[in-house]
C-alpha cells in the first residue's frame, strides 16, 4: 500500500501561482504555506478548506495548509499563493496525490515535533527560515520526500526559507524528532493523516532491458557468464555464484555460512567495490556492511568514525558530504562503496548483513525505513550486549544477529546475560576457541550459533566442526577458485 505522488510544484516568491498537471477526478491535492512573519494572513485559495495559524507557538511563524477534492484537471492549475500581510519570506508547495480513500481535512501547523499516528500513512510537513549560514534540519523518520521550496538553495548568500512535505507509508506512532536542535531546531510542524486505498496499485514503471541471459538461472535467479582477471591473464568463464537470496532461505542452508566481513577485509580492500564483488565470486552468502553516513544522508561503507583506516582524511563521516568523500578518495582502490550501490548489484542475490555502527540510534527510523523495502533479505547486526535496539528492530520484522565475546562469560556477567537471552537476538556469533564452556553455553541457547572474525578455511572447519552454522570470515580470497 503506497500513496501515488501525481505531481509536485513549489516557490518562495509570495503572489506566484502553483501548477501541477496530470491530476484527475478522485485526487486530492494539499497546498502548504510557510510564513517568516506571525500573522502573514489566511493563504487558503478559494474552493478550498484551509486552516489557518497566526502564531505558531511562540517561535513568530505563521502559515496554512489547505486541501481539495480534485474534480478535473483545472483545479490544481494556477492555484494561488497569497502575499502575507506583514511582509517577510514565505514558501509553499502543492501535491496532487492518488490512491487515497478520501481527501485529507487540513490540519493546523503546531510548533512542538508531532507523534505519528499510530498506523496508515501521512504526510508530514515542515517549515524553516534560517539565517544564510543556517542549517538544513531534517527529521526522523525522513520518509520519502516529494518535494521542497528551498529559498536561496541554502548557499551562504542570503536568508533562506523552506517547506518540506515527506510521505510516510507506514506511520508506527514515532515521535517526529529534529536533527538539530537549540536556536535551529524546527518550530513549524504539521502532520496531516492520509487515508491510503489498500487496493490502489501505483503504475509500475516500464522494465530497462535486462541484459542478463535468462536462459541461465540457478534457483530461479538469473546470473552471468564472466571472466576472472588473474596474475596470468583473464582465466576462463563461468557462472557467477549466488548465496542466500533470502533470509528465510539463509536460515534454511544445509551448508554452513560463509560470511563476507566487510566484503573480505583480510583479502581485499574493505567496504569496496571490488571486495564484494571478488566476495560473490568466492561463493560468500553472505555480505556484511558496516555503515558510517556522511553529513547529507549517503550510506557508505565505513567501520570506523573516519575513513582514515581506508587512506582518507581524519575527519568523521557524519561531518563530509558525499562529494568530499568522493573528492578525498578519488583515485584510491580503497573508494568506499555505497549502501544503495550494494543493495542495486547484489541485493537480489545475497543477504545484506548491515551494522548500523555510529548511527545505531540517531538515525535508527531512517535506515529501518530505508532498509523496509528489502526486508527479507537484510539481517541487521549490533554488539549483543545491549537490549534496546534489538527490541525496536524486531519489533519492525527484522531478523537480528547479535555478536559476542567468550570473556564476557566471567568478565562481564550482564552482557553475557544480555548476549544469551534476549529473545529479540535471533543470530548468535562468539569469537572462539570452539570447545570451551562459554562456547557450550551458547551453543545450549538454542539459536543458530556463528563463530567470527575468521581469516582462513582451517579456522572456518574448526568452528563448523565444534558446531557452528557458519562463520563470519575476514580471509575470503581463501575461497577464490583457482585456476
């Protein structure tokens, strides 16, 4: 169930007229107004219900949001967007949507952060005016964005102001909570429920040729003839291996997992490209992804804060945007490799085992969010000594894998507690050796036991022989066929 988006149009200039085409009878069409000023004046176009808000809160904004039945095409064609009253900047936005049951009623903005509701879908708008050097606040969960009137483009030219409005399919009563905070947080909230249609099918956009042979599948997944570049040249083809295309199917192996850590950090360089996919060709059904994200909203691979273990500078992720990243590592084989990109080439054919690392809490509703879509497909993975995030990743239907250490049997009473128990820790892996009490007891918990962080084929064989279901595995390129 997805609320279709029809079109979108915004501006930051008071008196403009918004138009989006291709609406129809049975849409319904939202109209957001963000004023600097308290008490810019009722913006509400005629034929529509608005609600209006003089002062929100005590922050000096004002602002409408208005709503209609389309009927016909003309109704969301040169809607009008007032000047307020008392002057200053103002942005706006319209959205024409589909698939809803009915149209939504206008809600009023509110300055402190809303609740989602409980279940459905919304849409969740904001409203900032910032200062030129002010910065951009986002919030939690981010939803999918449809659209933003940006004043200025947030350069360091000018005061700038913005409407953002964000479709949130899946509401599960979060608190609504702004990246920063103090004199940039948000002020300016409103979160207008939608009654979404479950029958309702967005098209589908048209298929782009798939240049993969079908003729040629293993499990009912296509796959592809290459060659593999050696020291002796291009050595000959032939099919790509697959691994677990599901977790369901991850689970149900009657072979023992092997685990790509970080894409084959002891064989190639970590978080790349290239170690994932010389991971693919040496049969890994599994791929783990330890993510940093830059400062505007790119996941990469990244185990540390920085990306200094890669040769990059000694700044952390959270503070570069994609582009510095991109600009410091240019030209270096140890280039990170983005989550999306991962998730394109290899996520119909492996498992995704993703550790959210630094961003475990801060941004934990924007990666389940991001991730939903490939569900039964990713297992998420944290220190298994804490209880929290499991509970929230279960209860959003992910599959977890919690990672332990056999000295917290006598060192640390309570995260080996925690690490054996907690019924929200599907996955167990313990470092070894493969024999020992604390390796018993976690065998005795019942759950698929995995050993970690192996380097070669004779580690992995001692840890399956002392019963493991498979191993996380550093060393890949120990599998690597030889030719």
């Amino acid at each position: 169930m997805t609320v279709e988006v029809v079109g979108t149009a915004a501006t930051t200039s008071a008196g403009a007229v918004l138009t989006v085409e291709g609406a129809q009878a049975g849409d319904a069409a939202v109209l957001v107004v963000g004023a600097q000023y308290g008490h810019s004046g009722d913006m509400t176009p005629a034929g529509w219900q608005g609600s209006y808000v003089a002062k929100i809160g005590d922050g000096g904004r004002s602002g409408t949001i208005a709503t209609r039945a389309v009927t016909a095409p003309a109704d969301t064609r040169s809607v009008p967007v007032g000047s307020p009253v008392g002057g200053g900047r103002i942005s706006a936005a319209l959205v024409v949507l589909r698939g809803l049951l009915s149209t939504p009623a206008p809600v009023a903005w509110q300055e402190p952060a809303p609740v989602l509701p409980a279940s459905g879908a919304a849409l969740v708008t904001t409203q900032q005016h910032q200062v030129a050097s002010g910065q951009v606040v986002g919030h939690d969960p981010a939803g999918r964005q449809v659209v933003s009137a940006d004043d200025a483009g947030h350069t360091t030219a000018a005061s700038w102001s913005a409407v953002t409005l964000a479709i949130v399919d899946d509401c599960q009563g979060e608190a609504l909570v702004p990246t920063l905070s103090g004199d940039t947080a948000l002020r300016a909230w409103c979160v207008v429920p939608l009654a979404a249609d479950p029958a309702h099918q967005p098209p589908q956009p048209d298929p782009e040729p798939d240049p993969v042979d079908r003729s040629l599948e293993v499990d009912g997944q296509a796959v592809e003839i290459v060659g593999y570049q050696t020291a002796r040249g291009l050595a000959p083809a032939r099919l790509m291996p697959h691994g677990a295309t599901t977790v369901t199917g991850l689970l149900g192996m009657g072979v023992p997992w092997l685990v790509a850590h970080r894409g084959g950090s002891a064989s190639w360089p970590e978080h790349t490209q290239r170690a994932y996919t010389q991971a693919v060709w040496a049969g890994a059904h599994v791929l783990e992804f330890s993510a940093g994200r830059t400062s505007d909203g790119v996941w990469l691979g990244c185990h540390d804060r920085t990306l200094a273990r890669l040769g990059g500078p000694d700044t952390p992720v959270s503070e570069l945007t994609w582009a510095q990243v991109e600009a410091a590592m240019s030209g270096r084989d140890t280039m990170p490799a983005r989550l999306d990109w991962l998730i394109e080439r290899y996520g119909d054919s492996h498992v995704i085992l993703f550790d959210p690392k630094y961003s475990i809490t801060t941004f934990q509703s924007e990666y389940l969010a991001m991730l939903a879509p490939y569900r039964d497909r990713v297992v998420l993975k944290y220190s298994g000594d804490g209880l929290a995030a499991f509970s929230a990743w279960k209860s959003r239907g992910y599959v977890t894998w919690a990672y332990g250490y056999q000295a917290w049997r006598t060192g640390n009473t309570a995260a080996w507690g925690n690490f054996l128990a907690d019924a929200n820790k599907d996955i167990l892996s313990l470092d070894g050796p493969y024999a020992s009490a604390a390796w018993r007891e976690a065998l005795a918990a019942g759950k698929p036991l995995t050993a970690h962080i192996l380097t070669s084929r004779t580690e992995y064989a001692a840890a399956v022989e002392g019963g493991a279901v498979g191993a996380m595995v550093s060393g890949v390129g120990d599998w690597t066929p030889d030719f």
